[in-house]
C-alpha cells in the first residue's frame, strides 16, 4: 500500500510539472515574438552634397 502510494504521488507531481512546462511554452510561443520580425524599410543614405556658395567669411 505505501509504495502504490508513493508511486501515485510521484506520477501526479510529474505530470503537473510537465504539465506547467507545456503550458508556459504554449503561452510564450503564442504572444511571444514572431519567429521572423517583419524587415524595417530602409532610410534613405544622408549624403553630404556641396553647393555652389561657398563661405567666404567676409
């Protein structure tokens, strides 16, 4: 009797943890991140371009 006891306890403890465990990866792989973050369109190159005046500091 205490060993079918012991057993039973056991096997009900491990499966709630393992239940826990597929719960929490169940909860996280549904509101987690996407797998694939969706691309960020690229900015424009800022480029440096001369103008035809130029400081002359008078």
């Amino acid at each position: 009797m205490p060993l079918i006891l012991c057993f039973t306890v056991l096997a009900s403890v491990g499966f709630g943890v393992l239940a826990a465990y597929a719960m929490v990866f169940a909860i996280l792989s549904t509101f987690g991140r996407p797998a694939r973050p969706e691309p960020v369109p690229a900015r424009p190159r800022l480029v440096l371009v001369p103008t035809q005046n130029h400081a002359s500091g008078d």
